[in-house]
C-alpha cells in the first residue's frame, strides 16, 4: 500500500534526523574552518570581517560539541580573540554584536555559544558570499 511506503519515509528516527543535519553542517562548515581535539578553532580560506569570524568561530566550536561531548560549545572572549587574531576588546564587541542579532546566547560571564537554529543560515551566506547580516 501506497500509505506505508510513505510512512516508512515521514516517520524516522530521531537520531537518523540529527546525523544528517550534522552531517550537511559539517559539510557547510570544512571550507571555512576546522577544530582540532583540544577545541581550538582554525580559521580557513578568505579574509573575513570581525563579527564573521567571531560567528565562525561560534559555529565550528558547536557543531564540533555535538561531534565531541569532550569539546565545549562554550567559547569564551579570550578564545574568540585567540582564534580570531582580534585584540580581546574587539572580539568581545563581536561577541555582543552577535548576541544582539540572536545568533549567539550568554553562557556565563564573558562565554558565548552559538544559537543551533542559527548556524545554518550563516554557513549559507558565508558560502554564497553575502556579508554577515545581509539577506540576498
């Protein structure tokens, strides 16, 4: 029967969901950055502005969390400074843009962690080229 077939497609796992999602973001995210097992976040390929390598940052830091309970999705100002080479009053400006745009939330005191329902859409612009904050 027709019915089951279509079933069997709607109705999965919730775990099948999550790997792909992870999956298309990890895809998404290798041309722009890689974390390493200690959480260092790597920056890769073109010059790009302070919020967006903040962003980056943010983004790699998550998703490498949901790969590696060992790696926190917490990212503080020192780190956004050191990985970004920005001096750490700047990052920490970034930090506050980002959480103004809502794609980032306060974990603690002077410690971001990107918005999960966020990541997506900026690794999209990213790879399209459209600046940060602007929708094509």
């Amino acid at each position: 029967m027709e019915l089951d077939k279509l079933k069997e497609q709607f109705l999965v796992d919730d775990d099948d969901v999550h790997t792909e999602r992870l999956e298309q973001l990890i895809r998404k995210a290798l041309p722009h950055c890689v974390v390493d097992r200690k959480g260092t976040v790597h920056l890769k390929g073109p010059d790009r502005s302070g919020k967006d390598q903040v962003k980056l940052v943010l983004a790699g830091r998550l998703v490498a969390s949901k790969l590696d309970e060992v790696v926190s999705g917490d990212v503080s100002v020192e780190q956004l400074a050191e990985y970004t080479g920005l001096p750490k009053n700047q990052a920490a400006a970034r930090a506050k843009e980002c959480l103004d745009e809502k794609f980032a939330q306060r974990s603690a005191r002077g410690s971001y962690k990107a918005r999960a329902n966020k990541v997506e859409e900026f690794l999209n612009a990213l790879s399209s080229g459209t600046p940060s904050g602007v929708r094509p």
